[in-house]
C-alpha cells in the first residue's frame, strides 16, 4: 500500500487515518482517486465512520464502497463485540484497496444477488463457535479473529506458520472471484492444468487432509500445507500470496526501499521495485522483487525477535500458479 498525505499541509498520513496529526484537518479515503480528501459536505464519511469502523467516503451518502458490502454485523451494544469488529474493518478496508486497485468487480447482494458479494461479521454464542469461511458469495469471518491470543491459539491448533485477519480476507474472496471469473467460464480448463482437478469431493479432500496432512513434497508444489488439501483451497492461498506480494511491494516502492547486499555475491536478495506492483503481468519481475524484500522484512523480524514475516518459499510451479492469478486479475475489463 501506498503512502498518503494531507490534503492540507502535505504531511504524510496513513490509511486508517481520520485527522492529520500535523494540522489536525478531517481526512478520508476517497476509493475513486487513491487518495486522501478533506471532509467537507461534498465530500461526507460513510455512514460506519460514527461507529469507528471507517474512514472512507461516501460521495452519495449512506455506505462507502467496502461497506456496502456488509450483511451482518455484530450487537455493538457491546463494546467489546464493537472494538472487534472496527478491527475487522480495517483489515477489510485494506482487503477493498487491493480489490479496487486491480479493477475487479464489485457488485453487492442488493445489485445482483446471484453474483454479489457479501460480509458477515458473526460473535460465538454459547459453545458454538462461527467458523470463517465463505459459500454463495457470502464471507463469514468469526469476530473471535480480531482478539489476537484467541487467534494465536487456532493458528497453532491448525498448524499454522502464518494467520493474520487480512490474510482470511484475501484467502476467502479468492473462493469469491473463482465462483466470478473461474467457474463456468474459459478460465476453468487453465485453471484445472495448473491447480488440479476441482471435481474432486471438497469434504472428503479435507477430512483426508486433517486425517493424513499434507504430501512429503508439498513445499515444491503449493504455498502452503493446507493449498495441498483441494484446488479450490490451492487457488484461494495462491491468490492470497498474490494480494500479499503485490501490496507489501507497493509499500517498500512508496517508502523507496531497495535492497543490495554487499555480501549477497549472487546478487539474489537484490531488490529495486521501481514499477507498480498492482499492475504489472511481468511475474518473473515480481517475484524476483519479492524475493530480495521477503528476506530483508524477515532478516528484520528476526533482529527484533519476531517470527518470520513471510514463512514460505516460492518455488517455480509456486511461481507458475501466482502468474496464472496474476493474469487472470488482468484480462478482466476496467
């Protein structure tokens, strides 16, 4: 993601930001023109920025572009339930940055309820816990995800290396945009040569999959253990790791970050992402990018005693399968 700045004084603000802490003007994303507008009555917030949970416009009124799309909130009479779900907004709201910047379709529930897409934002009641997932273009994410020991505790239940609340958002709208662009459609057979047969029983793949785990060779052919499991699920975590590099690279390009080891002989871990990650096809350029940065973004986690921040390696059929998303994303009319 870019970097932003004040409408007023030029300081440099950032997404989630509402005030500029320089001048102390109101500020909002405006979707249509990547930027950041003052608020004023031409320009109004979206009805959820009195709640805390946006800081986008909404130049007709009523809902922004992201929220729109929301079906079901939580009881936010509750404080805690309310606090989640602002956290779970923003993690969508950087989810929609993506979707918008790449031209994809966005088209709600009330505008086609066939193909539209929609957000349910669901709090465990009793001993029945929401599960996140999504069917028939409705994407259900537990609220229970927005408290971070709870959320550390199903990552290591589940085997996990990576789990982050923008992480469920980009993995379960690419079983969305599969159901879109994919199903039904020419893309289908290309998808089927590089992911695999989708036909196969999706509950018995899965049942085999947490019974057995994942094939010995599995880091040679998919991204993660769990995109072993079905196509569907090695699609959606392509496509995830596709949002994930293409929006972590537009990030170091706006802060002007480039890496050139003096000790890397092989010249490997160099990285200089002086095009736009989000709208080049060039796959090779990017994951060669990807490469130099992920390693530094880890080499620094590690200095400050964190976990790796990308856990995972791209070998080529890994690297073959993000290009066939990345070309995908792009045939689709602007």
């Amino acid at each position: 993601m870019r970097l932003f700045t004040c409408p007023n004084c030029r300081q440099t603000v950032y997404f989630d930001n509402s005030t500029c802490g320089q001048c102390g003007t109101s500020i909002g994303y405006d979707p249509a023109a990547n930027r950041m507008v003052a608020i004023s009555d031409a320009s109004p917030y979206c009805a959820n920025a009195q709640l805390g949970a946006c800081n986008w416009i909404a130049p007709e009124g009523g809902f922004c572009t992201a929220c729109r799309h929301n079906e079901t909130v939580p009881d936010i009479s509750n404080a805690a339930n309310l606090s989640d779900w602002q956290i779970l907004e923003r993690a969508k709201k950087r989810l929609f940055y993506s979707l918008i910047l790449l031209g994809l379709p966005l088209i709600t529930k009330d505008e086609d309820q066939q193909r539209g897409l929609a957000f349910n934002f669901l709090a465990d009641t009793g001993a029945e816990k929401v599960m996140t997932g999504h069917a028939n273009g409705v994407i259900t994410i537990a609220l229970a995800e927005a408290d971070d020991v709870e959320r550390e505790k199903r990552r290591s239940e589940m085997g996990e290396p990576y789990r982050t609340l923008l992480g469920h958002f980009r993995h379960e709208t690419a079983h969305y945009y599969w159901d879109l662009l994919v199903s039904g459609t020419g893309w289908l057979e290309r998808c089927r040569a590089v992911f695999g047969d989708d036909t196969a029983d999706y509950n018995e793949a899965l049942k085999i999959h947490y019974a057995n785990g994942a094939p010995p060779d599995w880091p040679q052919r998919f991204v993660s253990s769990y995109a072993s499991s079905h196509p569907w699920e090695d699609f959606a975590e392509t496509w995830a790791h596709y949002l994930h590099i293409a929006d972590t690279l537009e990030t170091a390009r706006s802060l002007g970050v480039s890496t050139e080891p003096p000790r890397d002989r092989s010249g490997d871990l160099s990285a200089e992402v002086d095009f736009q990650p989000y709208h080049t096809t060039d796959t090779q350029r990017l994951t060669e990018a990807w490469v130099g940065v992920s390693v530094m973004l880890n080499e620094l986690n590690r200095s400050m005693g964190l976990p790796d921040a990308y856990p995972f390696v791209l070998s080529g059929a890994i690297v073959e399968k993000i290009d066939l998303i990345a070309r995908l994303v792009h045939d689709q009319p602007n």
